[in-house]
C-alpha cells in the first residue's frame, strides 16, 4: 500500500483515518482530507479520481511523474507539480511532488523524493490554529517544505566552491578538480531549470485568483515564492563564482609560466656568454688575437665572469631571477 497517511481534519486537528474506497461526508465547512501517497498504483489513483473528482489529465500527469513544477486550473481544483531535489554524493537527483488541491481535500503523490512528510504532517498538526486554515496553509507547508530541501544543496556546493578557490589561490588546479568544475557547474544548470519554472509557479500562486486559494493565504505563498528567488540568485553566483576559479587559476598558471619561462631565458643568456667565448677560442686556427698569452687564460675566465655577473645583476634588478 502506497498510502503514508490519510486523515480527516476539523479544527486543525486529525478527526479519523480515511479510506481510499470511499470519501467521507464532510458537514463543517472548516473540515478537509488529507492524503499523502508514494509511489501509487494507478488504480489506487483512479479510486481517488473516481471519489474526490480528480480530473484525468491531472491524474496521468501524476501517474507519470515527468512534469516540469507547474499549476493547472480543473474547475474548482487546482493540480500543482513540485520537484523535489537532493544531493546524493556528487550528484543532484530530482524527485516530484503532484499535489490535487479541492474546496475539501488535498492529496499528495511523490515520486522520487528522499524526504518524507511525516516530520511536517506531525509539525501541522501541532499547531491546530495553523492547520485550521484549511487545504490552501496545507498547499503552502508542502510547497515551503520541498523549497527548504534546496538550501542544503546549494550550501553544500558552497563549500566546496570555497575550498575549490583556495586550493587554487595555494596551487595549481589538477586535472581531477578541472573536472570537478565543470560537473558542478552542469549540475546548477540543470538545478536552474528546474528553478526557473518552480519560481513561475509560485508567482502564479501569489498573484493569480485560483480556486481553493484564501487571500489570507497569499502571504504565506510569497514566502515561498521569494524563497525561491533566493536560491536562484544563490545558484546564479555559484556558476559565477565557479567560472572565475577556472579563469582565476588559468591566469594564475599563465603567470607562474610566465615567471618560469623569463627565469629560462635569463639563465640561457647568462650561459650563452661562456658557451659564446669558449666557442670562438675552441677553433683550431693558428692566426687568433691573444692566443699565444701567457695569461690568456685567466683573462677569458676573468671576462667570462664578469659578463656573467653583469647580466645576473641585470636580470636580478628586472625581477627575471
């Protein structure tokens, strides 16, 4: 069985279980259902369907679980699809939350997620005054709950980024960290585009006159709306910040490269003056200047030496050594 928990409430408060054969008759108009599923049968889908009203193309949506997040209008229903996201090793692994909204019932169906909501079922239903407000506060809680999950993720990555910049400010970037790089970076794009539709969705539902939505409740929706917004703007910068270590450290390993290949070109100009002098001395001519010299010797190792020197000063002061 598929079914987590399915209550009726009045008052804010859970009144009796409720079957899936059947729908309760509810009499206070303050009263609603509260079905949460995982992974459902499709006949357990079109029972509900068949007792709650749900309109098909909501119900095939749910059963395939491959929707962008989303809000549709089925008369006085609404069908809200949220992704859920958690970070698994290195990885982001996207799950979906449908959710069928009517005036007396929500029902939940979630694919794929990690996170359960039995901790925010328990949470609600602890704060009856809350709870009261009916399916609409229940549709907030869901929607805030599955954005909270997006933080952790973004903060995690976070961290690492940091430690990413400081390895490359200390040395160079192995291959293995280039790499990291850019997984990460296809990781947030494909994160952005779930990102995008679910702060479009959220709007919707701060902005638009939807059925079973109270004015009263608007506010708690652009709470999550902004929320949203937030880890948008946070993932955004990390791309940003991801491309500038790249660069940062491709610059920096322009300019260490740069240092070393002026530290080459001074020690070869140095040794080409020796390398130069004991060349032209070295050829077996008998009409050379200075070649019968007694000293002749010590004199060429004398100026081999002071040319040398010369030009390590040189270099030294141009900050080439």
């Amino acid at each position: 069985m598929s079914v987590v928990a399915a209550y009726l409430y009045s008052a804010g408060k859970p009144v009796e279980p409720v079957s899936l054969d059947h729908a309760p008759a509810i009499q206070n108009p303050s009263d609603f259902v509260w079905i949460g599923l995982v992974e459902p049968s499709e006949k357990e889908l079109r029972t509900l369907q068949e007792h709650y009203g749900l309109h098909p193309l909501a119900v095939e949506d749910a059963l395939k679980a491959h929707q962008l997040p989303k809000v549709d209008v089925y008369g006085d229903q609404l069908f809200v699809v949220a992704r859920t996201a958690h970070l698994e090793g290195d990885k982001i692994l996207y799950g979906e939350t449908a959710i069928f909204v009517g005036p007396r019932h929500i029902i939940s169906v979630r694919h794929g997620s990690a996170r359960a909501h039995t901790e925010l079922r328990a949470q609600l239903e602890a704060a009856p005054s809350l709870l009261s407000h009916g399916v609409d506060y229940v549709l907030h809680a869901i929607l805030d709950f599955i954005v909270d999950g997006y933080l952790p993720i973004v903060e995690t990555i976070e961290e690492e980024v940091l430690a990413m910049e400081d390895r490359a400010l200390d040395t160079f970037l192995e291959r293995g960290d280039i790499m990291r790089i850019f997984h990460l970076r296809r990781e947030l794009i494909r994160f952005r585009r779930i990102l995008g539709p679910m702060s479009e969705m959220a709007s919707r539902l701060v902005h638009l006159d939807l059925p079973c939505l109270d004015a009263q409740v608007r506010p708690y929706f652009k709470d999550v709306y902004d929320h949203v917004r937030r880890v948008e703007a946070m993932v955004e910068n990390l791309r940003e910040v991801l491309t500038s270590v790249f660069e940062f450290s491709h610059l920096l390993e322009s300019q260490r490269q740069g240092a070393t290949t002026r530290q080459l070109a001074s020690w070869a100009a140095i040794l080409a003056v020796p390398t130069a002098i004991a060349g032209i001395y070295g050829m077996n001519f008998d009409n050379m200047p200075e070649l019968r010299m007694h000293y002749g010797y010590f004199v060429v190792l004398a100026v081999m030496a002071g040319i040398c020197g010369l030009l390590y000063l040189r270099f030294k002061r141009t900050g080439w050594l």
